[in-house]
C-alpha cells in the first residue's frame, strides 16, 4: 500500500482511531487483525508523532503476545519519539493510551509516570486559557481523557478514573459527533457503577446508593442519543445499566437485561473480556438474590442461585485471566473465595484463596521490587545531591577559615542592586602579617587567620556578610549600609581585633587590622558621583585600605575622612562622654552635646 503525501495524513488518522475502538473493546482478535491492515501505512509515516503511535500500538499487540519486554522497549521508543512532539492534545492521548499498556503490563510505575504526564497536559489544554503554544483536538483531547479512565481504573485509583471520565464526557459534549458522546457517557455510567461498588465494600451503602444512581442517569443520558452504537458497546451498556441497578437494591429489574446479556455473548457474539465482565455482573446479582431473606413468589430456590453465581465467577475468571485483565481475575478469585466458604465448601475455598494469595502476593512482589528500586534510585539522589552540596561548599567557602571565598564575594556582590539602597564595603588587611607569618610560622599564621576570621564574624552587625578573599585580606559586605554606618561598624571590628587576647597565640604583640571603606549613594550610578559597579566600590575601598596603611594602620578610612589620623590601640576609657565617642568614631568637628546629629548622619 503507498500513498502520497496529501493522502498519507488523512490515512493515519483513520488507522489512529480504528486502532483506538479496536483496543477500547478489549478484544485481542479485532485488534490484531486491525493492527495487521494498517501496520503499512503506520510504518510508513516519518512524523515524530506517528511513530509515537507506530510504536504505541506495536506495544501492545507485544503485549497481547505475552511479550512483556518487548511491549516495554516499544513503549520506550514511543516516549522517545514524543520528546520531539510539541504540547498538544494528540500528544496527551498517547500518553495515556501508553499508561494504559503500561498498567495492562502491571508496570505500575511507568504507568503512573505517564497518567501524571498526561493528565497535567490534558488539564492544561482543556482549561480556559490552555497551555501557551498548544494545540487543542477536542476529540484527541476526550479520547485522552478516556484512556486516563482506564488505565487509573487498572492502577485501582478509582476515584480518579470518575474524575477523567467526567471530564472526557464535558469534552465529548462540545463534540459534533454523537458517537464520541456516546462512548464517554457510557465510560461514565461504567466508572461510577466500579467505584459505588468498591464503596459498599467498604460500607458506605449511602455513598454507593448515590454513584450508582449517577451511574443510571448517565446510562439513561446515553441511551437518549440519536445513536446507535454497535452489539457489543450496547451489551456493555446493559451490563453497566443492571449492575447499578443491583447495587441501588433493584435486583429484580437487573436481572432480565443480565439474562440477555448472557445469552447474547454465550452465543459467541463478544470478545472474552465483554463475556466475563457480564458474568461477574450476573454472579454478583444472584449472589445477593441468594442472601434474600424474603423470595418473591416462584423464585429459583437459593441453591440453585448459589451454584449458578459460583459458575459464572469461575467463567468470569477464566475470561479476564484469557483478556489478561489481572485486576478483575483477582477480583474474581477473591470472591470465589468467599463465596464457596459461605457454602461451607473449605476445599474449594482453600483452592481459590491460595491461588488468590499466589496472585497477591506476585503484585505485591512487584510492588516491593519498585518501592527497593524507588529507595535505591533516592538514596542515589540523596548521595548525589549530598556530593553537590560538598562541591559547592568547597567551591565557595574557605577551608581554613570557614568564611566564603573569593568567588563567593563575587556572586553575593554582583547580586546587590546598588540602584535603590546604599551598599557599603570594606576592604580588611592584618597590619605587619606577612612579617609574623615569616618569623614564626605557617601554623602560626593560620592561627592568627582563623582567629581574626572569627573576630570579624563574631562583632559583625546582624545581616553583614564576611568573606576571605585572599591572604591575609577580608571583605565585609553590609548591605543597606551608608558611608556614617560602615564607618562605625568597622571601627567596632577594628577595636574587637585590637583588644583581643593574642597570649595564646604567643603573639609578642597584639595584632591589629586597617580597613578600607567604600560605599554607594543609592543612586546606581545614575545621578550620583560613588563607584557604578561592585569592581569600582572595591577599587575605592582598597584605595582607602591603602590610605589607611600609609596612615599608619589600625585605623579605618573612607572616602569621608574616617576615623582620626591616630586612634589609641585599645578602646576609649568607659568615662568619655557620648559626643567624645562620636567625635573619635566618626572623626567629625565638635558638635552640639546630646544625641544631636547632623543632617544625612545616621542615628544608631
């Protein structure tokens, strides 16, 4: 078969959709032969998108073989090919037609990854705005909605799989086509029909009661559509129909439309799947037609009931083990299970309850197998994110003193926005420490290093940064901080070195620092004359530290002036007066007594 371009597109999106109703009737026979007259057109499509689906439909008819390795790296090669997909509708479905195989294949973690995918972009197309840059087919997008349905309902989030099947059903409704329309409302009827069941497992008879009786007004809504679907789609509906029925207490009504559901498909007419799910529907309903404690008039006496209920459910399970539907065989053999222990029958309850045991067991090996790889793949993530944590601390602190490094002091000061607040730095020299560092020792030094580090760190204001930026040299950053500010909070970091306890280090002398001050107006350069740039506020801070140098060190300077010319070593006597101190600090003219300062002078 060829086909030319203008004709190849419309070709494969028939082949799409006649693939996708072969897969939603669970009948493996209509599918393979479908598969096998399309396979053609399908493998000669080069689109990303098509090959996705090549891929996707290859997978499970791999599956339908039993080829479950096979199904996986067909599904892999699908997802491979959608990376080269933009975000759209189509898109969305073969995700989640892909969870569907992936769930079929009891791969319940790859599953999951894709319903999530899937179900994040299909909300985001489906909402008012929609993902930017999307794409939106709203019959693609309902048939995404559809598929999420199904595979959420074989991962036994059932609550979920209602919510995807609402959703599917509000698309459907835009659509022109009734028979989309159709399929979503019956989609609904079936969800809410499973789940109201699994709720009165539970006990909840009042919140079942309400699912089932949604289930009944969406099968009524279907069946009032100018529609009409094929044999098999309609046995599905009647089976969902009477199976709400049962669970609204109606079993009398239930039983003929099961009845004839179960004559029809006896007869060969439905794939095993349809067959065994209207057994369990009508093993379900004699069950409780057998618990009745009041029988109508003429009824089939209750062990005739019984033995009958048990004969569907083992047909049912052999249909669902030949469909490949785990989920439902396990169902069914718990419920044989149960059912023949009620009758006092304890070998063939021991029967069906090991082989339920064996099958449990062989999915909870499976969910044990993913939980250890998901503990292994997170302590890998852990180990490797603890390894980052190290490079990056080693990257930007320094190991001697623990402070930040260099590179450090770089990107905290290209961070700053010098353009709406005053930022000051300071620039930090041990006076005389390459000499000591040359008389004594290296170990010596470090010493002295790591003390003055702490020292700065420790009189620091709340909300300064200190850094190590090389040698014997300190930057200190002081965010928010004007020229007045800096200056005294440095002349506090030069005093604490100043009169720190230097003995232990058999220091002959105490050591003292010089510090360069430099600051920012604020103004970012735009209308003010301080440094533009974070390399130009140090620059002028070195420039000061030099001054201060050649001033004869310990001593702070800044553009300003800084400190006095000469500051006694250690801190001024406890008696000095507050405007002394200011007057020391901020080497300004005598000023007024009190707490008086001067315009632009800050008060702390």
């Amino acid at each position: 078969m060829t086909a030319g371009p203008d004709t190849l597109e419309p070709m494969l999106d028939t082949a799409r959709w006649r693939l996708l109703a072969a897969s939603s009737a669970e009948d493996a026979h209509a599918f393979t032969e479908e598969l096998g007259r399309v396979s053609v057109v399908l493998t000669a499509a080069r689109q990303p998108a098509w090959s996705a689906w090549s891929h996707a439909f290859g997978a499970r008819a791999l599956l339908l073989d039993g080829d479950t390795d096979g199904a996986a790296a067909a599904v892999a090669a699908a997802r491979a090919a959608l990376e080269h997909c933009p975000a759209s509708a189509d898109r969305a479905l073969t995700l989640a037609y892909l969870a569907h195989v992936e769930a079929c294949a009891d791969r319940y973690d790859a599953a999951l990854q894709l319903a999530v995918d899937a179900s994040l972009l299909a909300d985001q197309l489906g909402a008012p705005a929609g993902e930017p840059g999307a794409t939106v087919s709203p019959r693609a997008l309902h048939q995404a909605h559809h598929w999420l349905s199904l595979a959420l309902t074989r991962l036994d989030l059932e609550e979920l799989a209602v919510g995807q099947a609402r959703r599917g059903a509000r698309v459907a409704g835009q659509l022109p086509d009734l028979g989309d329309r159709w399929q979503l409302l019956r989609l609904c009827a079936q969800q809410h029909a499973e789940l109201a069941q699994t709720v009165q497992r539970r006990g909840d008879l009042a919140r079942s009661r309400e699912l089932a009786e949604a289930a009944l007004r969406y099968a009524t809504e279907a069946r009032q559509l100018d529609w009409e679907p094929t044999d098999a789609d309609l046995d599905l509906l009647d089976v969902v129909q009477a199976w709400a029925l049962t669970l609204t207490g109606e079993l009398d009504a239930a039983l003929p439309p099961l009845r004839r559901v179960h004559r029809h498909l006896a007869a060969g007419d439905g794939g095993p799947w349809l067959a065994g799910y209207a057994d369990l529907a009508l093993a379900r309903l004699l069950a409780r037609m057998c618990a009745r404690e009041v029988l109508p008039t003429g009824a089939t006496p209750p062990s005739e009931l019984g033995e009958e209920s048990l004969q569907l459910l083992v047909s049912a399970t052999g249909a669902f083990a030949a469909a490949g539907d785990r989920r439902r065989y396990r169902q069914c053999l718990l419920e044989l299970g149960q059912a023949t222990a009620a009758l006092g029958l304890t070998g063939e309850a021991l029967h069906w309850l090991d082989a339920y045991r064996s099958e449990t067991s062989r999915a909870h090996l499976r969910s044990r197998e993913l939980w250890a790889e998901m503990f292994v793949r997170r302590s890998r993530l852990r180990e490797a994110q603890r390894q980052t944590a190290v490079l990056r601390r080693h990257a930007m602190e320094d190991t001697l003193t623990g402070l930040g490094n260099r590179r450090s002091a770089e990107r905290r000061m290209a961070e700053l926005r010098d353009d709406r607040d005053p930022v000051s730095l300071a620039v930090v020299d041990i006076d005389g420490f390459k000499s000591f560092n040359d008389e004594y020792s290296h170990l010596h030094g470090d010493a002295v290093l790591r003390t003055v580090a702490g020292l700065l760190e420790e009189h620091s204001r709340t909300g300064d940064e200190v850094f190590r930026w090389a040698g014997d040299e300190f930057v200190v950053l002081l965010p928010d901080t004007g020229e007045a500010q800096a200056v005294v909070a440095m002349e506090r970091l030069r005093a604490a070195v100043a009169d720190a306890d230097w003995a232990a280090l058999e220091v002959p002398a105490p050591l003292t620092v010089s510090i360069g001050v430099a600051s920012t107006d604020g103004s970012g350069g735009s209308g003010g004359s301080g440094p533009r740039s974070w390399r130009e506020l140090f620059d002028c801070a070195d420039l000061n530290l030099f001054a201060a140098k050649r001033g004869g060190r310990n001593r702070v300077r800044a553009p300003g002036g800084g400190q006095p010319s000469a500051v006694p070593t250690r801190s001024p006597a406890a008696t000095a007066s507050v405007d002394d101190l200011v007057s020391q600090v901020l080497g300004s003219a005598p000023r007024r007594p009190g707490w008086a300062f001067d315009d632009g002078e800050v008060r702390s």
